[in-house]
C-alpha cells in the first residue's frame, strides 16, 4: 500500500496526464482547421501518448492496491496565433512536466518508496525524450518561419509520426 501523499501525487499526476492529452487533442483540431494535417496528426499522436503515460499511473495505482480518483479535466485553449506559438506551448508545457515527475521522484525518495522510485524512473527518461522532441519540432517550425513551403514541407514531416506503444524498458 502506498503512503497517502505518494498516493494523492501520483493520482495528481495521473490526472495531469489526461489534461495533457487532452491538450495536446486540442492542439491537433486546431491543425486540422489550419489545414495542416501533418501537424494534427503529429499531436493527436502526441496526444495518444500522454493518455497511455495516464494509464501506466492508472495500472501502477491499482497495482499497489490504491484507489484511483479521476478529477475533472479542466478545458484546453482552442486557438493559437501560429504553429510557432502552438510548439512554444507544447515545449513549455513538456518542461512543467518533467518538473512535476522530479517532484514525484523527490517524493518517492524522501518517503523510502523504493518500489515508486523506481516506477517514475521511466517517466524521467521518457520525459527527456519528450523534450527533445517537442523543442527539435520547435525549432524547425521556427526555420520554416512564414515560408508557406517550408510549412508545407514540415507538414509532410509531422504527418509521417506514428504511434509506439510505450514500453517499460
């Protein structure tokens, strides 16, 4: 059984992860409406992928026997000046994210939650890799600048993302 505040984090967390995708859907809608298919489809991904990190919290909950409390999720924006300020969000975001898996992490050691501790291991290597991706997309949105070529360009990049069922390597 897990210590009640590692339970509430982790429930929190869990919780954070379902906005995340939830936001990140959001995100692709307004790519579908911006006729930029590749960049939706690059999201709804992004989106696949944060759900499925909200079910390992779920499935890990469950497994040391606590209780799952699912909260309201709250509503994502819908509109975004550019693709540009749409990744500046994504990076931003992905960086509070990583914050919010150290503070569990921290957690985890401060309660000599060895089990937990090491559960959030893959979050922080995950974490890492979701950085790298959405400031790397950041950055070639910012290359392409207003060239309608190189959006369309980027577009046909972003539209060649598949999914990948996470791992627990």
């Amino acid at each position: 059984m897990l210590d009640e505040k590692m339970q509430e984090s982790l429930n929190f967390q869990l919780n954070r992860e379902l906005y995340s995708g939830y936001l990140y859907l959001a995100m692709a809608a307004y790519f579908e409406d911006q006729d930029l298919p590749g960049f939706g489809n690059w999201m709804r991904i992004q989106a696949q992928e944060e759900l499925s990190h909200a079910m390992k919290f779920y499935d890990y909950l469950v497994q040391r026997g606590s209780r799952v409390e699912l909260a309201e999720i709250e509503t994502p924006e819908k509109e975004w000046d550019s693709p540009l300020s749409v990744f500046e969000q994504v990076y931003e975001h992905e960086k509070m994210v990583t914050g919010l898996i150290n503070d569990l992490v921290d957690l985890a050691i401060e309660l000599k939650d060895h089990a937990t501790n090491n559960f959030l291991q893959w979050f922080v290597a995950e974490q890492v890799e979701e950085e790298e991706s959405s400031s790397g997309v950041l950055q070639k949105v910012k290359m392409a600048g207003e060239s309608n070529r190189g959006l369309y360009m980027l577009d046909q990049e972003l539209g060649q993302r598949i999914f990948h069922t996470p791992t627990d390597e």
